[in-house]
C-alpha cells in the first residue's frame, strides 16, 4: 500500500513514501502532537538507500479528520493497526520519536513477522510508577477535560508561551483541535503498558540526547537495561526534538546502526 495525497479519504490515515520501490522499507512515526513533517529531514537523509514511509498518525495534521469519525479511538491498538496497514505485509525498519517509539515496539511485539528491528528516541514510558506527572504530558492530562484545553498546554510546555502567542490564530486553532487524539493516547498510555520488555527480540537502537529531560534519559536507559542485546546511543548536544534538529547525526548514529545490526537488504542498502 502507498498512500499519498493532501486529502486522504474521511476517517483514512495520510502516509507518503518516498525512495526506491525496491529498497527495503524504513516506517518513521512521530510523537504527540507532531505530524510526519517532523521526520522529513530524516527522511530525506535516509530515501536514497531506503523505501521511506512517513504518516500523520489518527488525529494529526492530515489525518486529523479521523477525530470526527464515530466511534474513533486513540488508544494503542488503533495506533498499531494503522501502521500494520500501510505496511501492507512489508517488513520493515521501525523509527520512532517519543510516543512514536511506543507505537514502534508495540507492533514489534504484536507483529514480529513484520518488524525487523526498532529504533526509539526519548520515548515515555508514562505507566511506570516513577515516571513524573509533571512532564507536558502530565499537565495536558490534568486538562483533559477540554482536549483544545489540553493541546494548548501541552504545547505552550513544548515551546514556550512566547512562542505559542506569535503563532496565527489558524494554527493555534489547528493544534487546539489535535487535543482529541493527545488526550486518548496518552490517557491510554499511562493506564495501559503498550508493550513488554520481554516481547521485544528483535534489534533495538534506544536513543537519547545529553540535553533531553531527566526523566526521558532515565527512561531510556530503563529500556536499554530491559531489553538485553538492545544499544544505548547518546545523541551529543541534541534535545526531545532530535530527529528534526539533528536529522543526518540521527540517521548516521541510530539508524544506519539499527540496519546494520538487523542486517539482509537493510545492511547491504548502507553501503549504496
């Protein structure tokens, strides 16, 4: 399946695939309250070797009609049946920035036969007892009552009240609506372990950046140690945002290693 269009059916997910039909396949998911823009740098360092898919999760951006679909839902298994879709019996790379990596090992853990190998970035692990309540998730949570409420929060902790301010009121408006899908997801998250360290056996990359939040390196090297045979990669200088800010040192550092390791076409493919 290669979905691509501005304006994908109502209650459709939008993906784009980018690169050689033939290259083996590398699926890149965002995190919360992103879209799939957020992962083009990355992609474009990657689709000269690769097969590229990049999608707009259930709620987001050019999926965002999915919010108004009866009986939608924003909870895990939705998440995963999207991405098993448009995967459409491929196997596949997974790469996942913070929620995204959730998404990433789930289905790994769901659906072995398809993922190859996972690379994850500061990825919440919200249900651990540990795992602070102050984080941008935690105080969108505390909104959830209004989702346009709880996306606005969120996004003022994400880039700061200055900057929120100074956007046009249409896009301010356009997140604002994205709170459905924040708020299911991450409710979801916190009450609902997604996945087990125990089901993930095949190659996994975890990532961090020295200049993340406490609490996401801490949980990073939670899953490293959880999941035996699985590499720490430390992102130099690099924030939550690292697959946008850093894209080539992202790609040569967590996913060029992740093909390698995994091997097969996705190794041979480094070398083109």
């Amino acid at each position: 399946m290669t979905a691509s269009s501005d304006s994908p059916p109502s209650g459709a997910v939008w993906a784009e695939e980018a690169g050689d039909e033939s290259a083996p396949l590398i699926a890149l998911i965002h995190g919360t309250m992103d879209r799939s823009t957020g992962m083009l740098k990355l992609s474009r360092r990657l689709d000269h070797r690769f097969r590229v898919l990049r999608y707009d999760r259930r709620g987001y951006g050019r999926s965002i009609d999915i919010s108004a679909t009866p009986g939608a839902t924003f909870d895990m298994h939705a998440q995963v049946a999207d991405l098993i879709g448009l995967l459409d019996g491929r196997p596949a790379i997974l790469v996942g920035h913070s929620y995204g990596g959730d998404v990433a090992l789930a289905a790994a853990a769901n659906h072995p036969d398809l993922v190859a190998g996972v690379a994850v970035y500061e990825t919440p692990l919200s249900w651990e007892p540990w795992w602070p309540g102050s984080t941008a998730g935690g105080a969108a949570q505390a909104s959830a009552g209004d989702p346009g409420e709880a996306a606005e929060r969120f996004m003022r902790r994400l880039v700061g009240d200055a900057l929120w301010e100074r956007l046009p009121e249409r896009t301010r408006a356009t997140r604002r609506s994205e709170g459905a899908a924040l708020v299911g997801e991450l409710r979801d998250l916190s009450t609902n372990p997604p996945w087990r360290a125990s089901q993930i056996r095949c190659p996994l990359v975890v990532g961090l950046g020295t200049r993340g939040a406490a609490h996401h390196q801490r949980g990073m090297r939670f899953l490293h140690d959880s999941v035996p045979g699985s590499i720490l990669v430390e992102l130099a200088d690099a924030r939550h945002d690292a697959p946008l800010s850093h894209a080539e040192v992202f790609a040569r550092e967590i996913v060029e290693p992740l093909a390698r390791l995994v091997g097969g076409q996705w190794a041979t493919a480094i070398d083109r």
